[in-house]
C-alpha cells in the first residue's frame, strides 16, 4: 500500500514539472486534442458512408458488394489489413486502388480517369469520404498487414527500396525525413518510419482532416505532398509504388493502433 | 444542397454541453482561384439554437469563421430527452436547420 502510495506520489510530482517544461510538442499536443472533440473528418465519413451504399455509375450499383480483403462488403477491420494482395485483380492493393476497381468492376466506372483526376475535385472528393468512413470503421484497431503470398514479400522489398531511394535535385529519399527518432521539422514532429512509430503515429494516422487548409487527404495524397515536397516528379495515383510504400510504412508500423481519420494541424 | 450537421448533446447537472460540426466552405471573398478571379464569399451570417422551439442563443458570424466550422455552448436548464435545433444562415440565404436529442 505504502509503496502505491508513493509511486503515485512520484507521479504526481513528476507530471507537475512536466507541466512546467511544457515544450512545443506539448503545445500542439494540447491544441489537436482540443480539436479533436470536433474532428470535421466526421462530416466525411457521414458522405463516404452515403457514397458507399448509393447506386451510381453505368451499371448503377453500389460498392456494398465491394471486397476489400475480408469478404465482399466487410469494411470493419478491412483497413488495417491494406494494402494486401487480391487473387482477382493479381495484384498487391492499398485502399484507394481497390476501390478504384470496385467502382470500375461494380459500377462501371472509369478508374483511369477517377485516378488522373486532381485531387479536391469531381470524382476525387468522393475518395476523401470513402477512405474517411472506411478508415474510421476499424478505428482503435490495431494494424495488421499480412505477408505470406509472395507478392507482398516482393512488394514489401520494393517499397523498402523506394523509401531508401535517393534522386532529385536535392539528393532527398523518404529516408532523408523519415528515418531517425526525434527529429522534426520546424514543430512538426517527423515519425520514424523504418519501425513502429507508436500509436497513431505515422502509417496509422492517415487519412486525416488538415485544419490548415480544410481538406481531407487520404495516404495517397500525403504521399504525392512528399514526393513533391523531395522535388520528385509526382507518382500515379494508386500507382504500385505508392502502393509498395504504403506496404513497406503498414509492415513496419505492425501493432499500432489506427486513429485513423485522425486530425492534423 | 448543404451536408448535414452533426450535433451532440449531453447533460450535466442542470446545465447540457452542446457540440455541432456544420459543414460549410466559409469562403471569406479574398482568396482568388487558379486563374486568379476572386472566389465571392460564402460563409455563414447567422446561427440560432432553439431548445424545444425555443431561441436560446442566436450569432453573428463572418468570415473569420474557419471552413467546416465546430461550436460549442452550454444551455442552462436542457435535461435528458429536450430537443437542441440548430439553424445556420449563410450570405447566399442558404439555410439549414438540424435537430438532436439531449442524452
């Protein structure tokens, strides 16, 4: 009993010169979790859960048939589970292209011109809602990705060496930011993304509403920010290496909690 | 038209905390676009709350506002089971009015 006593004691101290010490991680630790109350990814996935059941597209049906790995119209748990291989398609899936093969597959829909389609318009908007409700569906989950077909194992590889890769004219590879602990840019906290950055860290807090510019950005599209913020040229939309990327950041972060849509400054 | 709001409301004590996202773009009419025309403004002028068809609080907005606005209030005497209504009124004269039950 003592001991408990003064173990709590010792907490206590200790959380009152945290207090006093409070740094600028803190700061805007305290300010996301004062937003968070209201995260407005909630008015996404209301559309997204909209989308998903409305009959659209030329042979006007709905995506609740929609395999997303665990059996057509299981969404709960599907997306700590992604990218993962698909036997019908042949190929190793984030969410974002094997919705893209749902809507061209179920609904008819061109999923060519759904991915050249800049983000924030026409059919790109209905992504943000989609990824949003998907995500928020295996929300506290922990991830998961599977690895025994081949094919992942091959693309787990490839999306190592693209994080490794160095190019552009600023000699930069996701390596550059994304490889050692605690290291930020200006306040913005970078995850190290060769192992487990912790709960909702990382591969697990996307897709994420950002205040800044009001927009709901899946993986897909943070990833085409780092490319561009590396001076690559941009990848396809659901291309295989943003694909493989997404399967080497999922590998790694193995165990950690999904926040997913989380809320970013 | 206009997405939904989400509205939560929870009592406590003889006081109910009331949480409401509204789903707008709060255009404040100075940012211009791509080909570099001003984009008109469009936020939101006015919200009302209504406790069981009753105005409790009334607002004037502008367009500080952020986009996909969140806003929080505390009604005095709201109990478990009273209906909170929330009507938003933007510069266009698009209305919208969404109502929730106090848990």
């Amino acid at each position: 009993m003592l001991k408990t006593l003064s173990l709590l004691a010792m907490a206590v101290l200790s959380t009152a010169a945290f207090a006093q010490q409070k740094s600028a991680a803190d700061g805007i630790a305290e300010y996301r979790a004062m937003l968070a109350d209201g995260n407005p990814a909630e008015l996404f996935e209301a559309r997204g859960e909209d989308l998903w059941k409305k009959k659209r597209g030329p042979k006007n049906a709905s995506l609740e048939q929609c395999d997303l790995g665990k059996g057509p119209g299981v969404v709960k748990g599907a997306f700590v589970e992604l990218p993962r291989w698909f036997a019908d398609t042949s190929k190793v899936q984030d969410l974002e292209s094997r919705l893209l093969t749902c809507m061209e597959t179920l609904q008819g829909l061109d999923a060519k011109a759904i991915a050249a389609t800049p983000f924030g318009k026409g059919e790109q908007v209905g992504m943000e809602g989609l990824t949003a409700w998907i995500s928020a569906e295996s929300k506290g989950m922990r991830f998961n990705l599977p690895q025994s077909h081949t094919q992942e194992k091959v693309t787990y590889e490839l999306g190592k060496r693209t994080f490794f890769y160095r190019a552009g004219p600023y000699d930069f590879s996701c390596a550059s930011c994304h490889a050692q602990a605690g290291k930020r840019i200006r306040l913005q906290d970078l995850p190290e993304l060769t192992k487990n950055p912790g709960d909702g860290v990382g591969f697990a807090a996307w897709p994420a509403y950002r205040v800044s510019s009001g927009e709901m950005w899946s993986m897909q599209r943070r990833l085409n920010d780092c490319y561009r913020q590396q001076r690559f040229p941009y990848p396809g939309y659901a291309s295989d290496v943003t694909v493989a990327l997404g399967v080497y950041m999922g590998v790694n972060a193995k165990g950690a909690q999904s926040v997913a849509p989380a809320l970013k400054r | 038209m206009s997405d939904p709001m989400r509205i939560r409301a929870q009592s406590a004590g003889d006081k109910a905390t009331v949480r409401v996202l509204m789903s707008h773009e709060m255009e404040t009419g100075l940012r211009k676009d791509g080909a570099g025309k001003i984009i008109p403004a469009w936020f939101i002028q006015e919200v009302a709350a209504q406790l069981n068809g009753k105005t409790v609080m009334t607002a004037q907005w502008g367009p500080a506002v952020s986009k996909n606005p969140f806003l929080q209030f505390s009604v005095k005497g709201a109990k478990a089971g009273d209906k909170i209504a929330i009507t938003w009124t933007d510069n266009k004269g698009d209305k919208r009015t969404d109502e929730a039950t106090v848990s």
